[in-house]
C-alpha cells in the first residue's frame, strides 16, 4: 500500500464537523500505521488540500495517493479535487500521482445506516434519507438509489430521498412526502459522513415538521468517525494502487449535454469552484 495519502475533505465551519473528520483521519492511521497519511480540505476548514500535497511534494516525496473523502461522486471529486491533483501533476511531473474514487454506494455504508436505523427502533417505519444535494444529476440519482437500497434492508415500504439544499425535495418537503404517504412516524437518516451546520439545520427542520405535522421524527444520525469508514479509505487507496478506478460516466453531466447543464459537458475541471491555491479559497453557504 502507498507510503503517503492524502485524504481531501469538503470542509466545515462547525468545529465538531473537523474534529469529526480529524477523528476518521486518525482511525485510518490506527487501522495503517504504516501511512503517511495527510488531511486537507476544499474550503471552510484548514489546511487547503492544494496546500498540503504542495508540502509532501516540497519534501520530496514522489508518490501520493489523493482520496476524495466524499459519499458521492458530484462536482467536487468529479472536478474540484482533480483540478489538484492535475495542477500537482503538471508542476511535479517526476512525481506519481494517484486519484481515487469516492466511497459510493458501498455495501459497508448500507450496512452502517441500517444499524444507525435500527439503533433508533426505526426499522420498518417510513424512511427519509438526507443527502447533501448538488447541481450534479447524477450524483442525485445515486442518493435516491442508496434510500431505495436501504429501504429494502429496513423493511419499509415508504421511502423518500430529500436534500439539505441545492436540489428538491428539500428536508421539510421529503418529510411531509412521508406524510402525505400515511405515515405517522418516519426514521430518518442522514447520508453524511460528518456532523456540521447542515446537519444542525437538519434537527432544526425536524422539530419544526413535528410541532405542525403531529408526525414524530426518529433522528437515525449519520454515519460519524467509525471504522467501516476508515476500512473503506483502505479499499480506496488499494484500488487506485491497483488501477481499479471505475467511474460511472453513462449519466455524468460532464460527459455528456444533460438538460439544464449543457454548458457542463466538457468543460475544464475546477471551473467555477476551484480551490487550487489558499487565495482561490472562498465562503459560501451551502
């Protein structure tokens, strides 16, 4: 397995959502203390990722391993992340630089929200799945694939994808689907890999549905620093040691003109939302 990792993270204003990242960074180091294993982040949170391969490149290491630490494969492992990559590349041509692929619809990830469900009583109950939401299709079908996929293991027979922002239906939307749909409890779980401000936003929108629904909230959680997690870094690295990489391209719209983001197709990675360099870090509220 690859000597040095750097593990690239969103970034959060919330200090118990860094600590929560630096917590699986250090699980992954416990379960390979072998690695050189760094921590960089896009935006809110430091170190930037730019930043931090610079140093390990700076030092003379010539072979890094870069993961995205992302659930699903939108814009910013999709172009953000590897505008890093590729900037390091052109500037250290000598060095080896790998790209791994984001978790995905992992088993070990159904596995883990189905326990966080079941922890909760929630099994069998009506199911709300919270993902982040982004401006990418695809990586919206694929939350709406993981609900369904964990529906079946949780023994629902309703089940409604929603999103913390960006894209429809939105946290109070999904839950009242859920009610409109008959349910008088639903469990809902949030598909993060992280606390932070979305997800407190999230309890906050919760309570607000309950006292005008009547309909009660189970909160399941998220998927927090646990080992499945850092077992599935593992996976990642070994895959982009062994050249394993495979991206689903058939529905990304980077690929190809996809209704609403044909300007998207082809366009150059970074553009927009680049985080290349400390200066071109911004701000924003997602």
């Amino acid at each position: 397995m690859a000597e040095h990792v750097l593990l690239v993270g969103h970034g959060s204003r919330s200090g118990a959502g860094q600590e929560e990242m630096a917590a699986l960074a250090a699980l992954v180091r416990e379960a390979a203390p072998q690695l050189d294993l760094r921590l960089g982040y896009l935006e809110m949170s430091e170190p930037p990722a730019s930043v931090v391969i610079g140093e390990l490149l700076d030092e003379g290491v010539d072979d890094i391993t870069v993961v995205p630490v992302m659930l699903h494969a939108a814009g910013h492992s999709k172009s953000d992340v590897p505008a890093v990559v590729l900037q390091a590349r052109a500037e250290h041509p000598e060095a080896t630089i790998r790209y791994a692929r984001p978790f995905g619809i992992d088993r070990a990830l159904l596995d883990l929200a189905h326990k966080r469900v079941a922890d909760v009583g929630g099994l069998g109950l009506p199911l709300v799945v919270l993902a982040r939401g982004t401006s990418d299709p695809d990586a919206n079908a694929e939350a709406t694939k993981a609900t369904r996929l964990l529906a079946e293991m949780c023994d629902t027979t309703v089940a409604v994808a929603g999103f913390s922002g960006v894209t429809w239906p939105l946290v109070p939307d999904a839950l009242d689907q859920a009610r409109r749909l008959g349910a008088e409890r639903v469990v809902a779980f949030a598909w993060y890999i992280a606390t932070g401000v979305l997800l407190d936003r999230m309890k906050d929108d919760f309570a607000a549905f309950t006292a005008a629904s009547g309909v009660e909230v189970l909160d399941a959680g998220h998927f927090g620093a646990v080992p499945e997690l850092a077992q599935l870094v593992l996976d990642r690295i070994a895959e982009a040691e062994a050249g394993e990489v495979r991206m689903n391209c058939d529905t990304c719209s980077y690929r190809a003109p996809f209704p609403g983001f044909e300007g998207r197709a082809g366009q150059a990675l970074g553009v927009g939302h680049s985080h290349l360099a400390e200066e071109h870090r911004h701000h924003h509220d997602h």
